[in-house]
C-alpha cells in the first residue's frame, strides 16, 4: 500500500534570500502556529460557539485533554489587540499541536512541554530584556506575534491582489439543497446548554491590514462559496467510490511529468 505525503520547505529557518548575514552565529527563534477556522458562513453557524471551540466539549467528554482551551480563532483574527493578545496566551497555555516554538530548529516547546520549559524558552529568547518576570516575556512574545500577524507584507506577487475578501466569492446556495447531517434535536439541545452556561464566541472583528499574514489566511478561508453540509452530502454520496488513486491521481501525475522534465533536460545537458 502506497503511502502519500506533501513536502514543504523548512521554515524554522529565516530563509537565505531574506537573511543579510547568513554566517551570524545568533540563535533562531521560530513559532508556528495553527490558528484553525477564523471565518464562519452565516448557513454555518449553527451554535454559539465557533467550530473549534465546540470541539474542545467533544475533545474532554473523550478524555483527548485535561481542560478546554480558552484560545478562540475568531479572537486571533479580530484584529483587535487585546483579543489577539488573549488567543495567543490560550495557546501557549495549552498549545494541543497548534502552536510550537523552534530554537534551531528543534521543537523546544510545544504540547508535551510544560510552563516550566515555556519560561525557560522565553528567557532565552527576550535574554536582552533586563530583570524581566514570566508574565512580562509572554507579554513580548505576544506583541512580537501580534505585530507579525498584522504587518503588511507588499511585494510584486500580491499587488494584483486588492479585491476585499467578501468580494471573492459568490454564494450559489439557494441553488444547494442539502439534508442536514447533524440531528436538529441535538442542535437545539446543544444550543440551549450554551445559552445558560453563557458561553458565546465573538465573531465580530476588525478589517485585517491588506496582505498581513492573518489576512491572506482568512481571505483564503472565505473562497469557499458552498457549505459545510453541500460538501457534506456530496461527501457522503461519493465515499463508497474513493479511492487513493482517485483523490492523488492529478498530484502523481504532475510528479510523474516533473520526474520526466527532469530526466529529459539531465539528458540535455549531459
């Protein structure tokens, strides 16, 4: 049985092109974050809570974690500091494969580590900072990030690339007719337990600053134009009928057709 897998750059490195000295002997220090859905379609939102937060009810009923996150996507899009700021302490204080920090390229905090290691970490990392506390580092590293996220990156590929993200799609779903595949009894259900713990995720934001990082995110996650239940449905239909030759059979053919351009112009030169 074949086994597929994507390959990607190393980005726990800053990149040679991008690096005016690549012989400094400084450490380097990368985060990587998971931020998980930060745009919900109105057909989608079913509950008070985003998807992600729902899951964390399903994640501690099956015993996957101690404790529920408090990070929330729609936070960490908002653009607004002070949510952003919030999210971000959520994953470091509980991290659950969404957030790692590299030093060198070796894994130094992530979900196995404990706040001890984050500490240690941080100290390391902000060492310039003179007789600093635990809670003022991870205030840094939260700035740090908040300005990454939100910093406009303009360069010649993304200056055609001016459209609001609400203008990237169109909605076709009049034209959808889907069976839902959640039971509406149990939603209901799931709404009403909601409503008298009081627990909501605030979806409402600010604009994001045009190609900033957290905003080439969300503009990719709102192309989309069909919901969650079409896709469903169209899923549930078909299933029987997948195969992995099927889902990978354009990727093995382009791999196929790269492996021959490459033989072809080793031949060339040789």
């Amino acid at each position: 049985m074949e086994t597929y897998a994507t390959k990607f750059p190393d980005y726990t490195f800053l990149r040679t092109k991008f690096d005016n000295n690549p012989f400094r002997t400084n450490e380097t220090f990368c985060v990587e974050i998971k931020p998980k859905q930060g745009y919900l379609r109105d057909i989608d939102r079913k509950f008070q809570k985003c998807p992600y937060c729902l899951t964390q009810y399903y994640k501690l009923k099956k015993k996957m974690i101690t404790s529920r996150s408090t990070y929330c996507p729609f936070d960490l899009f908002s653009g607004v500091e002070t949510r952003m700021k919030s999210a971000l302490k959520g994953l470091l204080k509980s991290p659950q494969n969404n957030l790692k920090i590299f030093k060198n390229g070796t894994i130094v905090y992530d979900q196995e580590s404990s706040s001890s290691d984050l500490e240690c970490v941080l100290t390391n990392w902000f060492h310039n900072s003179v007789n600093s506390t635990n809670k003022e580092y991870v205030d840094k590293f939260c700035n740090l990030i908040c300005t990454a996220l939100l910093h406009p990156f303009i360069s010649e590929e993304f200056k055609y690339n001016t459209l609001p993200a609400n203008e990237l799609y169109t909605s076709v779903e009049p034209d959808l007719k889907t069976t839902p595949y959640i039971n509406p009894d149990l939603i209901a259900k799931a709404k009403k337990l909601l409503y008298f713990v009081g627990e909501a995720c605030n979806i409402k934001g600010e604009v994001l600053p045009n190609n900033s990082v957290l905003e080439r995110i969300l503009r990719m996650q709102r192309l989309p134009f069909i919901s969650s239940e079409y896709v469903y449905n169209t899923y549930s239909k078909f299933r029987s009928l997948l195969t992995d030759d099927i889902i990978y059979f354009n990727l093995i053919n382009i791999l196929k057709l790269n492996d021959q351009r490459l033989s072809y112009f080793k031949q060339k030169v040789s």
